[in-house]
C-alpha cells in the first residue's frame, strides 16, 4: 500500500513521515506532518470516489480492483493542480 503512494505521487517515505529529533531515522508513528494527514484524507476521498461512484463494495487502499487510484490524479507528481509541473 504504502509502495503505491511513493510511484503514485513520485515522492519517498520522508515526504510524509517525520524524522525523530536524534536519530534522524522517520517515526512513522508520528503525524507531525501535514502530508501524512493530508494523505489519510486523500486515501479516504479515494476509498469514498470507488465505493460511492463506482460501486466498489469493499475499496482497499493498494488493491488492483480500484477503479480510481492515487496515480489517477497524481501521476507521479506530489501537486496535481499544479500544471507547470508537469
Ligand atoms: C503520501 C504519504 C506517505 C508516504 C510517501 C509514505 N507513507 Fe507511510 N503512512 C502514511 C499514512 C497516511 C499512514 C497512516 C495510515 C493510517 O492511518 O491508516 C502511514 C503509515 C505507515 C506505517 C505504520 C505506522 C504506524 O502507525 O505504526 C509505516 C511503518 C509506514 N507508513 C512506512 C512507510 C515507508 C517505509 C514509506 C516509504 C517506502 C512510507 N511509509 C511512505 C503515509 C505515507
Ligand atoms: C481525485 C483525484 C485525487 C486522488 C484520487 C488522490 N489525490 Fe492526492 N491530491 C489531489 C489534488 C488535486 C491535490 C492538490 C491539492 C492542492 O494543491 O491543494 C492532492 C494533494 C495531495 C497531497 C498533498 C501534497 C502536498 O505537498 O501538499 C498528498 C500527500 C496526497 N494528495 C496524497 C494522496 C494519496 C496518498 C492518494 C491515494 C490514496 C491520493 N492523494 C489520491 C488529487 C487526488
């Protein structure tokens, strides 16, 4: 699951997951950072778009039968909106 959100918006684990103050090593318990809730909203947008538009019964994040994904939108770019980046 969590591979397809780095392919999906072309990003690593540290985009969404802080890094411990010492260590340096990613707390990926931590919701410090805003792209980690972010990316909870999105997955629950994407979970909501399958099951109420496309009549999924049981959407999981990371399943083939998704008819939408995380790449639908974001196609390997962390800010869809933004054309220039494209
Ligand atoms: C686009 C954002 C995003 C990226 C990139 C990402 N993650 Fe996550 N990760 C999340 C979110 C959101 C959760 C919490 C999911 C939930 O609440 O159900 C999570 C949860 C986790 C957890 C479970 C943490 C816990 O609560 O115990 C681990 C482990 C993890 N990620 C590892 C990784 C690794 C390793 C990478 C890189 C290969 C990575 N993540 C990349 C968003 C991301
Ligand atoms: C229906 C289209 C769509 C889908 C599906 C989608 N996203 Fe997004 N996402 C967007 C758009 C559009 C933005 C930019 C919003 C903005 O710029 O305010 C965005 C922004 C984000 C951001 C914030 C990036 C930043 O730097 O602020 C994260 C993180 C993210 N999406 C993760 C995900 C993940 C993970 C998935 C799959 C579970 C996903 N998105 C599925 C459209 C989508």
């Amino acid at each position: 699951m969590i591979d397809d959100f780095e392919d999906g918006l072309g990003v690593s684990c540290g985009f969404c997951h802080a890094e411990e103050k010492d260590s340096q090593k990613l707390d990926y318990a931590s919701d410090a950072k805003p792209e980690k809730k972010i990316a909870r909203l999105m997955m629950q947008m994407t979970i909501g778009i399958n099951k109420n538009y496309f009549k999924l019964k049981h959407p999981l994040i990371g399943d083939s039968t998704l008819v939408i994904n995380c790449t639908t939108c974001h196609n390997g770019q962390p800010h869809p909106g933004d054309l220039e980046t494209q």
